[in-house]
C-alpha cells in the first residue's frame, strides 16, 4: 500500500480567477476545492444545500487558508436557486471565472428494487442539476468570451457497479453534458471538462458506506488505497487553470484502478 503523497504548496495558479463551487461543505471534494482554489490564489464562492454546514464550511476555509468565501445556499434542483446563486456570484464576485459542478447524490439499490422517485432525485441532482448551473455559467461565461467549468463525474459513469444504475446513470449523463457543453462553447473561448474520480475517501462517504466494500475498492486501485479529497481537487484545479487552456470536452479519470 502506497501512502498519500505530501499536501502540495501553493504556486499561484488560480491567481487573479474567481470560482463558483456548488456542494461544497461537509469533507468530501468540494471543500476540498474550496481550500485549493483559494491556495492558489482564487477569489472563491461556495455554496450547498446544508445552509448550517455551509456556514460551518467558510468559517473552516477561513480558518484554514486565511481567505474568506463568500457564500449562498443552493438548492440545484431548483431553478430560482440556480439563478440566484449565479447572480449572486457576479454581484459578490464581480464576475464567474471558474464553475465547479460539485453537487451530486448517490445511493445503492438494486434495478429491480428501485422506485421511479428514488431514480429521479438521483438524476436530478447529478445530471440535471449540472445541466441547470452549466447552462446559467455559459450564458454570463459566453459573452465574456472567457471561463472554465469542471463537473465532477466518476468512473462509474465507465464501469459497472451492482445497485448504482442510478448514479451511473447520472455520471455517464455528466460526461455526455460535457463534451457536448464543450463543443457548444468552444468558439467563445469557453472550456468544460471533468474529472472522474474512483474513490476518495471522507468522513461522509465511510458514514453510508459499508467498511467492507471501501476495503474491496481499496484493494482494487493500483496504490492499494482510495484518494484524499485534496488528490481529487488538485485536478479541479489544474482543468481549472490557464494550464489547462487547450483542453475541452475532457474526462480525466482520477483513479489508480484498472480492469
């Protein structure tokens, strides 16, 4: 088993950008974001649907990186909130540089067990709930002439897994929404690309997670162990940065599991 690497330093790459984060209190990527965003040097906003866990959120990001975020509750699912956090954004921010389509909801059910409400709240969230922040990002990025987004998918939008056709589902709409936001936008100087992580591991995800399947997953990734958050966001960050100005319409997958 390889241990994770040393937490990288700050160089600067977000310097001067300003980033719109959704689902991003709690432990798991987004507030990982979050940290590393405002590491380098990025103006941050962060938003989630937990209104005390995001209060909680920019008082540790402050804590930690000296930086305060600005933030707003949002709900993606609705469209009122989608549009209110978009203009808040501008307002707070001055303008949206950087999307970070964070906000996603998983579950485990069989097919043949699942009800049609449990399918759609997953969809919903994941799916649609990216394409309603995506389409609001792309109508202030496009004009501009300038902007990156960067969805978080997962490899399950590539690989089978028993009693999660919903989330899969979902993810592999994530990385479709992607390319095709990407083509769309490309003319305007727009990027969109994703990242697809396999497994990182937080407090969250060990809570609705059996032991035994996170040792099983574990045990299939390359370095013997699941991702850190902060492994995830650095190439949030890198598809977010200037580094990455001639990418678009990319899924990078951040996994060290082969089949």
């Amino acid at each position: 088993m390889s241990g994770a690497p040393d937490y990288p330093k700050p160089c600067g790459m977000l310097a001067g950008k300003t980033v719109l984060i959704t689902a991003a209190a709690g432990t798991g990527i987004g507030f990982a974001t979050a940290r590393r965003c405002a590491e380098e040097g990025a103006t941050v906003m962060i938003s989630d649907s937990h209104e005390r866990r995001l209060g909680g959120a920019v008082e540790e990001l402050e804590r930690i990186s000296g930086r305060r975020a600005a933030s707003l509750r949002c709900d993606v699912t609705r469209e009122d909130d989608v549009q209110e956090l978009c203009g808040a954004a501008i307002r707070e921010l001055g303008r949206i540089d950087v999307l970070v389509n964070n906000a996603g909801l998983g579950g485990t059910a069989a097919i043949v067990d699942m009800p049609d409400d449990e399918w759609q709240k997953v969809l919903d969230v994941t799916l649609t709930g990216t394409f309603r922040m995506t389409r609001a990002a792309l109508r202030h990025m496009l004009p501009r002439g300038s902007g990156a987004i960067v969805n978080n998918a997962s490899v399950l939008g590539w690989r089978a897994q028993a009693g999660q056709a919903h989330y899969a589902a979902a993810k592999a709409g994530v990385m479709a929404l992607t390319r095709c936001a990407a083509i769309e936008a490309a003319r305007s100087g727009v990027r969109v690309n994703a990242v697809a992580p396999s497994l990182a591991l937080h407090p969250f995800l060990e809570k609705v997670t059996s032991p035994e399947l996170l040792a099983e997953l574990a045990r299939r990734e390359a370095f013997g162990r699941a991702a850190e958050p902060w492994e995830v966001a650095n190439v949030i960050v890198f598809l977010a940065s200037d580094y990455a100005g001639y990418l678009t319409g990319e899924v990078i997958a951040v996994s060290s599991q082969h089949p």
